[in-house]
C-alpha cells in the first residue's frame, strides 16, 4: 500500500481544514482541546452543522445521500476535524446502524431512518450489552414475541453510552431458542418514547453518567422495524461490530491527545527528563503505527475484504494507547492531576495552578474514564482469542 498522498488528496486536507476552522464552534473546540465535558447540545450542534453540509454521514455511499468519499479522503476528514478539536462524530447512528440499514433494511427503511440520520437530527443509541452479555453477545435474553403485526420486548440492556439522550435504539432481541444461540437473534430498531422503555442512568467513578441501564416492559414494536429476516440478526450484528471497533481505535484522537500530553509535560517541567520523554516517544511510534492499521482496514472495506477480524486488533491497540496516554498526562500533571470537583468545573473554573496549565483540572477524570476502553466493544482479552483463532490460526 503507497502511504503517500497525493496532490489532490493534501488538497482535499487543506479543503477540509479550512472548513472545519470556519465552522466548528470555538466554545466546543476549547472543551475538547481541555477535555470538559460535552453536553447533549454541544455534540447535537456540532452534528447537525456537518449534517447541512452532508458530511455526518461522511462514511456514507453518494446513493445514501453521502458525499462519497475515498476510504484516504475518510480517514483525512477524522484527523482534520479531531485536530481543530471537534468532539468525536456519536457513532452509533451514522457509523453503526446506518451501515446495517444500507446493507439489510428494505427501501422503505432506508427512507424512513437515513434521513434523520444523515441530518444530526435523531439520537441513536445501542441496544447490545446485557447483565451477563457483553463479550459474548451470543447470550443476550432480551425477548422479543411476535404478535401479529408487532413485537412485545421484554428484558434489559445496560451499559448503553448516552442512552439518556436516545430517540431510537437497535437493538439485538432473542425471538428464538432453538439452535445455537446465534441463530435466534434479531435485529429491531425500537422508539425510545415506547411506552414501557425506562432509562436509568450509571453513576461512573469519575462522577459522571455517561452510561446506562435500559429496561423494557412490555414494549410495543412494529414489526417493520425489524431490520432483514426474524432470527438474522447475528450476521447484521457483526457486519455492524467491525465498524464498531474500527471506531473505537479513534486513531486521530490520539494524535490531538499526544499533542496535549506533550503541552502538559512541557508546562510542568518533566518533558526535560529524558526517560519520561522516551514514553512520549514510544506513545508516539505506537500512534503512526496504529495509523497504518486503520488505513489497511480502510482500504480492505473499499476493497470488499471482510476487516472484521483485523478490526479486534484495531480495537485492542487503539484501546491500549487511550488508556497510556491518559495515563502520561497524570504523571505529568503530578499532584495537579488529582482534584476533580465536577460542579467547579461544570462552572467553568480549570484552577489556577503554577504555569498557569488550565488543562490539568479534569486529568483526573479522563484516567478514570479510560479505564473502560478495554472493557467496552469487547472486551481486549476475548479479542484476543478472536484473533489468535481467526488471523493466527
């Protein structure tokens, strides 16, 4: 694969630049470059802006109405914008389910939900993760009962990331038991305003609730929200889950972040110590090799080639490298790292520590909230075993 990229893709990136600095709000470029906290709107703002200029879906085929663009002009749109500090794009409706809907729903879905989609104006959430099904999804036991011309759901999901927000989910629902687990799974996009659906929010160890329990009682689903065939719903799943992963690896996050562990280290004085610099290096090295990675899953889903199996190792590296720098920018931060009074910073105090860093206040929060990124989307030890058996052999 030639690494280089040509005139028309830098000046695709210097296009794309320029946008991005005209029109991505400088009051969310300054919460992401200091790691505060995003609000609903905040993220909401910056999706429906990309979406009048048909960029949310930017992954998006032109007959879906996406710009169409080429898996380098992709992966040059994410580092651009996640440089000037735009927050990440919520992936679980213009990357995860859009995906599905374009693959395995009927015309008449795709022109229901795409639009909404395409345009910031509906909140997805994922309906996957249960009490006891997480790494193994095979196991979910969220029932959905066919009568008539509808489903009747019961069961639960939990760990559902900004569930709070939700309009709609997708979501993996047992209509049958017979066969392996995976035979009886189905695929149903259900209206959180449903009559039964509770959300209940998880207090998180750095204060926050960026996660949470979903309940179903008896919730009423027409059955034309049922995305391919009854009982399919582990083929789209995983067609769903390598996009998933690849996301998660969130390479050019990383860049920006590596930038801001260095401004760090710099501001208070340990980027002179030569073993703390070799760590930033060694950060660094990791970061342009997971690039490539990225850019190889990139170029086999253009291709065709099912990336499935090399996204867990995506997953796994880009995971691993969120949780090192998180942890630098601490170590670096000394014993400026350690407040973490959420209602001061909600207020908007970043406290006036010696150099004048007012990125050190929430370092704190963002250690304890990485510590899930190897939990989430799978778990890294059972990618492991994914890999070990489908790329090793």
């Amino acid at each position: 694969m030639d690494l280089s990229f040509t005139p028309e893709e830098q000046k695709f990136r210097e296009d794309i630049r320029a946008w991005v600095k005209e029109n991505l709000p400088q009051d969310i470029s300054h919460k992401v470059h200091n790691a505060l906290e995003l609000t609903r709107d905040d993220l909401q703002r910056w999706a429906k802006i990309l979406g009048k200029k048909g960029w949310l879906g930017y992954g998006w085929p032109k007959e879906f109405g996406g710009p169409g663009w080429t898996a380098v002009q992709r992966h040059l749109f994410e580092e651009e914008a996640a440089l000037a500090g735009a927050p990440r794009i919520v992936p679980f409706g213009p990357v995860m389910v859009a995906p599905v809907i374009m693959a395995f729903g009927s015309p008449e879905q795709q022109k229901r939900f795409l639009p909404g989609i395409a345009s910031g104006e509906v909140w997805w959430s994922q309906g996957y993760s249960e009490p006891g099904s997480g790494s193994d999804l095979a196991s979910v036991k969220t029932k959905a009962e066919r009568q008539g011309d509808k489903y009747i759901v019961n069961g639960q999901k939990t760990w559902t990331t900004l569930g709070q927000y939700g309009d709609w989910m997708f979501n993996l629902v047992r209509t049958s038991n017979e066969g392996k687990p995976q035979t009886g799974i189905s695929f149903l996009l259900l209206d959180m305003k449903s009559k039964g659906v509770t959300v209940r929010p998880i207090k998180l160890i750095d204060g926050g609730y960026e996660v949470n329990e979903v309940f179903f009682d008896n919730v009423e689903v027409p059955a034309e929200n049922l995305i391919g065939e009854e009982n399919k719903g582990w083929t789209y799943a995983k067609h769903l889950l390598s996009h998933e992963r690849t996301n998660i690896a969130d390479v050019n996050r990383a860049k920006r972040e590596l930038e801001r562990l260095k401004r760090i280290a710099k501001s208070e004085g340990v980027y002179d110590d030569q073993r703390f610099r070799d760590e930033i290096a060694k950060l660094e090295v990791d970061i342009v090799a997971l690039e490539m990675m990225v850019l190889r899953v990139l170029s086999a889903a253009t291709s065709g080639k099912n990336s499935l199996d090399v996204a867990g190792l995506l997953k796994i590296r880009g995971s691993e490298i969120q949780q090192r720098y998180a942890e630098l920018m601490v170590l670096a931060g000394g014993p400026y790292s350690l407040p973490l009074i959420r209602e001061a910073m909600e207020a908007g105090w970043q406290g006036n520590f010696p150099g004048g860093n007012p990125a050190l206040a929430p370092l704190a929060s963002t250690f304890f909230n990485m510590r899930k990124t190897t939990i989430y989307g799978g778990s890294n030890e059972v990618q492991r075993n994914i890999v070990a058996q489908t790329v090793l052999g």
